[in-house]
C-alpha cells in the first residue's frame, strides 16, 4: 500500500467516525426533544443565548468591541513576575535589620470553562473572522480561548484554511506562533498550502513554506505545485518549485502540473508558468490516465516551450 493510498484509506475512517459520532448526537437530541441551540441555529457553551448571539454577530462584523465586553472573563493576561522586595537594612551599627512581613498570597481566580460557539455550517467565529481578514477580532478570539487546531467538522477545513483562502499573513502568524498545524488536512486532504496555492497567495505561500510539506497530496493525488499551474499563479509556482516541489509528480488521472498549466492555456492562462515548468525540466512526453497529452490538450503550446536542453555527457579524458 502507498503512501497516498494509505492516507486515503485514513481519510475514510475519519469520515466514518464523524458520521457515527453525529448519529449518535443526533439519537441524543431526539431522547431530549431538543438541541440545546440559540435562535440563530447556534451551538453554544459557556455563554448563554443573548451573549452567543451578540459575539456571532460581532464576529461577523469584526467587531473587537462587542466581544471585549462578552469575553472579557475569558482574556488571557501574561501577569509579570512580583520583583522581590529589598532587605530593610538597619541605620545604625549593630542594629538588626528590620523583619519584613510577607504579603499574603492573592486568591487564585478560578477561570470559567471554555466557550465556544458553532454555527449551522460547522464553523466557529475564528474561521469566520480569519477569512474575513478582521485582524483585531481575530486576535482577541485567540485570547480568549478559541482552538488554533479545532475543525469544522463538515469538511475538516481549520482556521488556517480559511486565513488561507484570504491570503492573511498575519493571521497566519499568530495561528502558527500558538501551536496551529501547519498540514492539518481537510476532509478532502487538502492542506492550508494547497488552498493558498490555488488562490495564488504568493506571500501566504513563501510563509507556510517555512514550516509546510511542499508536497503534500490531497485525496485526488493533487499537490500544491498542480493547483498553482492551473490556476496560472506563476510567482507562486516559482516558490513552490524553489521550495522543494516535485516536478514529476503526478494526480491519481496522471495529470502533472505541465499538464495541468497546459489544460489552463487552452482556456488563456498560465502560458508563463507553462514555459516555466518546461524550462525546469518537466517531462513534455507524459500522458494521463485518460491518453491526454501535452500535445493534444495544447497542440500550439509545444512551439511556444524553450527547446529541450539534451544532458552533457560526461567525456573522460585519458592523459
């Protein structure tokens, strides 16, 4: 069993965990006649109706305010260290140093539990404030107790998908800096690269580089690389290909990303990257699973490619 196959297969026990774990949900709704939501079809715990529904609506809004003032108990504050206070010092020769008396430790402030809101399509308010891009929200959610790695349990998408999918660096960062997995995979095995790729989030993709499995394949075989060449983003193929981007690689149909970038010619994009992947190397004599092949997806790209170099060889010279 392969790597992908093995991946694949791991993907379908999930998806069967996940529909048991809903039907089991569900038998437990109907033994209590209800669901336990806010009139806004919400899930909620740790807040009562009125509040879930204000920070849902500020959550939509990017409004900061709104949730300072509904999640205030929950905010996390880095409380510095107490300095320890200096020795009095007696005045005068052989006099004892005054005793200082110890403050009395300050009660500890018990936390309240976790809150958490879901709406009907599975998302919390940090996936709907990263995708919007609302940075002030966002962060304030974070402080405040939200899951850097919880998933919408739909289409297993995170919170680093949808930063993704708006191309937010700096939510990015502070999802990353508190722990949130960089190829966490979807449902579909897509990763938060595979979906920035394919926006072409150039300045996404050079930052989850850093971390991120350039190659990782998503349940259709697809790689990264694949999904910037249909979608002509040559600046973000150039950083997929300098990051360690199989050239070769192919989908589960035999598609490799010339393939692919040549399917997006025919439809008027991604000539650039065509030439680029061609002037790399990538090997114009593939076909997929279906007889496609570079020649018959885009019979006039193959005079616009650069000419094939032919290896050196290698002449040993006898002294």
């Amino acid at each position: 069993m392969t790597d992908y196959q093995a991946q694949k297969l791991e993907f379908h026990e999930k998806d069967k965990l996940a529909a048991e774990l809903e039907l089991e949900r569900r038998r437990f709704a109907r033994e209590q006649d209800k669901v336990d939501k806010t009139p806004l079809d919400l899930l909620a715990t740790g807040l009562n109706d009125a509040d879930a529904e204000e920070v849902y609506l500020a959550t939509l809004a990017g409004n900061r305010e709104v949730l300072e003032a509904k999640l205030a108990d929950w905010l996390e504050i880095d409380e510095p260290e107490a300095a320890a206070e200096p020795v009095a010092a007696g005045k005068g020769k052989g006099k004892e140093a005054a005793p200082v008396e110890e403050a009395e430790p300050s009660p500890a402030v018990e936390k309240p539990a976790p809150w958490k809101i879901i709406n009907i399509y599975g998302d919390e308010p940090h996936f709907i404030t990263g995708a919007a891009g609302h940075t002030e929200a966002f962060e304030y959610l974070l402080q405040t107790g939200a899951d850097v790695n919880a998933s919408n349990p739909a289409c297993g998408r995170t919170a680093l998908h949808r930063v993704a999918e708006g191309g937010h660096v700096e939510l990015a960062d502070m999802l990353l800096s508190r722990g949130a997995s960089v190829n966490a995979a979807a449902r579909d095995g897509s990763t938060p690269l595979h979906t920035a790729a394919r926006a072409g989030h150039a300045a996404l993709v050079e930052r989850l580089l850093q971390q991120a499995k350039p190659n990782a394949r998503d349940l259709t075989g697809a790689t990264p690389l694949m999904l910037a060449a249909a979608a002509g983003a040559l600046d973000v193929t150039l950083l997929l290909l300098d990051g360690g981007a199989d050239l070769e690689a192919a989908d589960e149909n035999g598609w490799t990303a010339l393939l692919h970038a040549a399917a997006a010619v025919k439809a008027g994009e991604a000539m650039a990257v065509a030439i680029e992947l061609a002037r790399r190397g990538a090997n114009r004599e593939l076909t997929t699973q279906g007889g496609c092949s570079l020649e018959t997806i885009h019979p006039l790209l193959i005079s616009a490619l650069p000419p094939v170099v032919p290896p050196v060889e290698e002449v040993e010279i006898t002294p």
